[in-house]
C-alpha cells in the first residue's frame, strides 16, 4: 500500500509505520464472463474454466474431467469460437458482454460520483476469464477499500451464477493480509426498478414493431431440473418476474409465458424450452409474431445475440412464423442504471449515506 500516490502515515503512528491509502468504499460488478478472443486456445481456456466449476457440472471430477479435456474440449472451442466470432465487437476487439459491462460500469460510477463524492469506487471483475476478481479485489483493497459491496449482475439467484460468484469472491478474499468488509446483494428479480425497466423496453418493442407481436416469450437460462429440486430458488424467482411484468403490462396470462434456453448435456432441464416451444406456438397455437425477450441477463451475450436472435429464431421461423422481434437485454439503457444504482444505494445503507456528502 505504500506505494499509493495519496497514501499517509495514519495519526499518532511512528514515523516507519507503513503509508496507507484514505478509507474508500468498493463497488465490484460481477458478470459471468468472456473469452479473450474466439480463436481456438482462448476459447479452449475459457470453456475449460466455466466447465470444471463444480457450481456449473457438479458432476464428479474423476468422471466429468476425461470427458471434458478429451472430447468436449477438442472440438466445442472450434463451435464456439464461430459463434463468438458472429457477434463479436471487431472494432473494440473484444466480445459484446465485454463492451457493455464497461458501458455500465462507466454508467453507474458517474452516478455514484453523484451521489456519494469520491468516497466510493466502482469497478467490474468476470467470474471466468479476464479481469478476473481476484485481480479486482487486490487493486480495490490496495486503493484504500476497507468496505466492498459485491454485486453479482443476475437479478435472479441461481447456484451457477450468483453462488459461484461469490465463491470467487471469497476465495479472493482468503489471499488478503487485511481483509475489507464485504456484503454480497441478494438477487433483485422483483425490484419495483428493475420490472419497470423491463415493463418500459417491452413498451418501446411493441410500439416500434410493424405488427404488434401476438406473444412475448421471456427467455430464461436454464439450469438441471435436478437442481431445483434440490432447492435452488431460480425456477420460482424467474416465474415471479414473468408475474410481475405482465401485472406491470396490465396484460392477460396468454398474453405472455416462460421458457428456458442452453440447455447442455443429457439430463432434464427446466421446461419447457425455447427453441422447442417458440416452434409449438408456430405450429400448433398459429402464431406467426412473437416477442423474446431475455430477463435474466443483465447484458447481451452469446446466450441472447446468437442463440435467441439466430437458433431460436431459425426454429420458430422453420414451423411456419413470419415475424420473429427479439428485445435486447437491458444493458446500459438509463432505466437499467438506474434500476442497478437504486439497487446498490439499498445494500449500502449503514455504510454510507448519500445526505452526508452532498
């Protein structure tokens, strides 16, 4: 800590005690991640990291590792890396999750600025791949952060994301010679904000579209049945917010459902699937206009750029639909950041307190 420009002797210590840096609070973002490029070793590392989390494939390691290194990793980085590849942000030379975490970043630190002076530091860490959370919290601790408020971007809980998160954290935390204060946010799915800033790009969808789509489809990531009924809350909290943005909507139960996507490997996952089901409603209910939209991303990825707007469209167009309108992810839109500030203000009550620093 010594060598921080702004770091002091604290009061009444002898003259060699080493320098440190003023108190601050530390806001650390958390997404779930991204290759560093889609060429074949960085996809390979990427999807070696995110596969052997034990949080993602619990599987045992003596049976799931051969699989991984020897089948899956051979050739899923080739498949990957072109669908990477498709949506990528060439200009910037990095991936769209990438780009739009720091555009939220830069979003929320003004608005902390605001709010809360220099008193606060907001920064982003991915739980795979770079920059890693281990690599955020040292430099937040060696800035002076004696108090982090870790904010995993998933408004719904799930162990695969929220709780790996966290893992992450707290094993970042074990390496610290002075550990800060942390708080993790419980997840916000039902945040008055945050359905009404879903509720308003709905809005802005259907008054855009040429023919107003005659079903949205709220497009969650799936995960193993198998967990939910180990208890994992995400299936509920997802049909909560599904409930609560067609209340918000003032609109009718057929007038919207829930699905879920990515599904991967052979076990059961939670129903029913999107790319099956935007094909049924085509098929069998004789909708050729649907609206998909994804709430349970924080931002747009591969998840939402290439499957819904390319598989999952591809499979509703092929059973007879005409009008496929996807709805992106609620990025750095204002309602978003907003929905996010209001969000942090929340779990940082007690620490700090916005009326003292105006």
């Amino acid at each position: 800590m010594t060598d921080m420009p702004n770091a002091i002797c604290p009061a009444h210590a002898p003259k060699d005690h080493p320098k440190v840096p003023p108190m601050k609070i530390g806001v650390l973002l958390a997404n779930l991640g991204t290759p560093d490029n889609y060429d074949y070793w960085s996809m390979r590392r990427y999807l070696n990291e995110f596969l052997s989390d034990r949080r993602v494939i619990d599987y045992a390691p003596w049976k799931w590792q051969p699989l991984l290194q020897l089948i899956i990793l051979t050739s899923r980085p080739f498949r990957s890396g072109a669908a990477y590849k498709s949506i990528w942000n060439h200009d910037a030379g990095e991936s769209p999750l990438m780009t739009i975490t720091k555009d939220q970043t830069r979003a929320i630190a003004d608005k902390m600025q605001a709010q809360y002076g220099g008193e606060v530091m907001v920064d982003f860490c991915m739980r795979y791949g770079n920059p890693s959370t281990q690599s955020k919290v040292d430099a937040m601790v060696k800035a002076g952060c004696q108090k982090i408020l870790f904010f995993p971007l998933y408004p719904h809980y799930a162990g695969a994301t929220s709780a790996t998160a966290n893992d992450q954290l707290f094993r970042a935390l074990m390496k610290q010679t002075w550990q800060p204060s942390v708080r993790t946010v419980p997840p916000y799915f039902e945040h008055p904000a945050y359905i009404e800033a879903l509720a308003q790009s709905v809005e802005k969808a259907y008054a855009a579209a040429e023919t107003r789509p005659e079903l949205l489809i709220c497009s969650y990531h799936g995960v193993p049945k198998r967990y939910l009924m180990q208890g994992d809350p995400y299936h509920c909290q997802c049909q909560k917010t599904t409930r609560l943005l067609k209340e918000r909507l003032g609109w009718a139960d057929t007038d919207i459902r829930t699905t879920f996507q990515s599904r991967f490997g052979p076990e059961e996952w939670l129903k029913p699937y999107t790319v099956e089901e935007v094909a049924r409603v085509a098929r069998e209910d004789g909708k050729k206009h649907i609206a998909v939209i994804a709430p349970a991303f924080s931002a747009d990825c591969i998840e939402t750029l290439e499957e819904i707007n390319e598989e999952i469209c591809e499979s509703f167009e092929h059973a007879g639909g005409e009008h496929f309108t996807y709805i992106p992810c609620l990025n750095d839109d204002p309602a978003h950041i907003d929905a996010l500030c209001a969000v942090i203000s929340e779990n940082l009550s007690g620490w700090i307190d916005p009326a003292q620093n105006g």
